[in-house]
C-alpha cells in the first residue's frame, strides 16, 4: 500500500525545510522550529520520523553542506564504479531497479506525434506526483504542491505537444505505487522506463541512473562520463530536463562546492527528496 502517512507529512516537512534553510546558521532548536512552522516539537519529531526514518536533527545534518561535500568526495569513483558494474536490468542496488529504453528519435523529432501518454495525479512522499505513461513504460513524472496539479502537467505536455494525452488515475496508479512504495522497489520487478529526448540527453539520464541511493555526483563528473568533458553546461541544462523526476535521479547531481544548484520542481522538495533518500539509505 503506498505510505499515505508520508504524504500526509510532507506539508509538515516542507515548512520545516524551508524555515531551517533560512535559519541554518542560528541552529534553531526543535522547540524553535516547531513554534516557527505551526505544530508542536512532538509532532515535528514524529512527523520527520515516520516520513524519513530520521529524527529532524539527523534529517538536518543530511542534507547539509557539508554533508554533500562528503558524498562529493567519492563522486567520480561512484560512476566509475557504476559503469564497471554495469546497468543491464535490474542495476541499481538498494534502490529503484530501473530498466530502460529510449524512444526512437523520430519520435522526439516529431514532438511526440503518434504517442499515447496515459497520464495521472498520485500522492507522493513529496505531495502530488503527475505520473505519464505509455504502453513502453513510465515517461514522464512531475511534483506539484496543493493546486499546481495541471500547472504540472502543462510543463510536461509542452515537452512532447503533438502526443495524445488521456488522464486516467487509475491507470496509472500501479505506477505510481510501484515508484513510491519501497516494498516494491524489488529486482525480480524492474520499473521499467522510456526516455524521449535527443541522444545527448538520453546519455545524461543514463548516467544518473548509475549514482546509487544515498551518493551523489557533480555535473562535472557526468560531463567527464559521458566523453564530453567540456559540456558542462550542456550537462547541466540536460539535468534540468529530465522527464522523469526521482526515478531518474537528477536530484543527486550536485555543484562541485556542495551547493544544491537548482531543481526544476523547487529547492525545498530537492532537500526534501535528499533527506528521505539519507533515511532509506540506511534502512536498506
């Protein structure tokens, strides 16, 4: 069943996030924290721990500066390592267990002409999930706060505007169930995926698919990957693209100094994302 308690946290969490992001370097005590989002220091500490498996304290400290920098520290190992072993279905230990194909190119070229994408709204760990899909696997997903829902999608459709789009939840529950609830991140049960976008791009998300649960990478470090050590930015606006957030780990690639850099569904659910993931890193 998927963790609704999670989703129902997350509200809570959020404010969290965005007030200690601003008053990190006060260290803000739980009772200053609590008095500052709205709920009392129990519920905090409950919430935190129910949704992330970490007490907020711990929650804090991991998605921290200086707690990238650690992650950092073995980033280029971590792809090295990655390709060494290899991504051939069922690759990401501990994690998702993502197989994938890329669309062919006339089907990017076209905009997506000719393409059905089943779309749907979920909840998440990280409030609204907009999930599409089509008959190759899942293509796309989205985050969207209270009320954003169509604001979401929108952002979606625009990327592919000549493919027919059909909302049914229903449809698109099993998937939405198979990303967000860990019981169901199992290798005899791959998620499998489709990635519509140039071959360029298509590399970059590949690569992300390699950094593990719990590590992270720099733009620099995908760039050096890939064979196009000089296609930083490139990289980057390619990060910035990807369709399929959370599954196709964006979200763990990093600025060299630490810095979070940017997130194309807001700062905050980065963070957020990060944190949770530091919990189910080491609950795995």
């Amino acid at each position: 069943m998927l963790q609704t308690v999670q989703t129902n946290d997350y509200e809570l969490v959020r404010r969290t996030i965005e007030f200690v992001s601003e008053h990190w370097i006060d260290h803000p005590s739980l009772d200053e924290i609590a008095g500052n989002v709205g709920a009392s220091p129990d519920s905090v500490q409950r919430s935190f721990s129910r949704w992330a498996g970490l007490t907020p304290k711990s929650f804090m400290q991991a998605i921290t500066i200086d707690r990238a920098r650690q992650l950092l520290q073995d980033s280029a190992t971590v792809l090295d390592t990655a390709y060494e072993v290899g991504l051939s279905g069922a690759g990401r230990l501990h994690d998702l267990f993502v197989t994938h194909e890329g669309m062919p190119p006339g089907v990017y070229r076209a905009k997506g002409a000719g393409l059905t994408i089943t779309w749907g709204c979920h909840a998440s760990p990280f409030g609204t999930a907009v999930v599409l899909t089509t008959l190759h696997g899942l293509a796309g997903l989205a985050f969207a706060d209270e009320g954003g829902e169509m604001t979401a999608f929108e952002d979606m459709a625009r990327r592919w505007p000549n493919a027919e789009y059909v909302r049914d939840d229903k449809a698109t529950a099993a998937m939405a169930k198979r990303i967000f609830d860990r019981n169901e991140w199992r290798p005899d049960q791959p998620l499998r995926i489709v990635m519509i976008g140039t071959d360029f791009e298509v590399r970059v998300w590949e690569t992300l698919l390699r950094i593990p649960l719990g590590s992270a990478t720099t733009y620099s470090d995908v760039a050096d990957t890939i064979g196009k050590p000089k296609a930083v930015r490139a990289v980057g606006t390619a990060v910035g693209k990807n369709p399929i957030s959370f599954v196709v780990p964006c979200h763990r690639v990093l600025g060299k100094s630490g810095g979070l850099c940017g997130y194309h569904w807001g700062l905050t659910r980065k963070k957020a994302i990060l944190g949770w993931e530091a919990g189910a890193a080491g609950n795995a």
